[in-house]
C-alpha cells in the first residue's frame, strides 16, 4: 500500500496524467471520474460498479491505486443498492467477481437505502 496522496499531490497526479496520455480519451475521462465518485463514495462502490479489469484500466491510467486513495466506504456508499445488499447478504466479493446477478451493480438511489429495503432477490427486474 502506498501513502494517500495530498488533494493537490493527487491534481498534480491528474494533470500529468492528461499531459502524458495517449488513447481514447473516454477512457483518460471515466479513470478520472470513477476517482472522483471513489472519493466521494468509497472504492468499495467502485468495485461494485466496475470490472476488476475496468478498475485496473484506470489505475493504470492514473498511476494511482484507488484503494490507497480513497476510504473503503462513506455516508454516500449508502445510495447504492447493490452495496447495501452486499453488506446484508455478506457477498461483497462475489459480486466485485460477477458470481452474483441479483443486483443492478451500477444504479444508485436519490435517497440513501435503508436496509429493510434490501432483499435477498435483489433488485433486477
């Protein structure tokens, strides 16, 4: 594990980044807001949003891990279902390897979930 960057040590990150980048810039754009929602929502959200190979997409664009960067959950984790169901059902890893289909992996709700809304069959329809 390395240190967490400084807010500016992790801009100055980002700009490099830009400035070094060569490829498809939706890819130099998503790694840079998936690290933003990180932040804001915890890498454990990331995760559950993205392939493990997505994740290291974007790492790798970055030069940053986002685990080392960012708190593994916050306040805001709680917007996403599939999080909270993971939480209740104990299947985080299941999930962040694609073993679990019952949960919609990328919508987040306006209001945080509160856990008697959480059921065993998720929430695909």
């Amino acid at each position: 594990m390395t240190e967490r960057l400084t807010d500016k040590e992790l801009h100055d990150k980002i700009q490099s980044s830009i400035k070094d980048f060569s490829g498809f810039t939706p890819s130099l754009e998503t790694a840079i807001g998936a690290l933003f929602i990180g932040k804001a929502m915890g890498w454990e959200v990331l995760y559950l949003i993205h392939s493990q190979a997505t994740i290291r997409k974007y790492e790798k664009i970055l030069g940053i891990r986002y685990k080392d960067q960012m708190d593994a959950s916050t306040e805001l984790s709680r917007k996403s279902y599939v999080w909270g169901w993971t939480k209740k059902f104990n299947a985080f890893w299941n999930v962040v390897r694609g073993q679990e289909k019952r949960v919609d992996r990328t919508r987040l709700e306006e209001k945080p979930v509160d856990e008697s809304d959480i059921h065993e069959e998720g929430n695909k329809k």
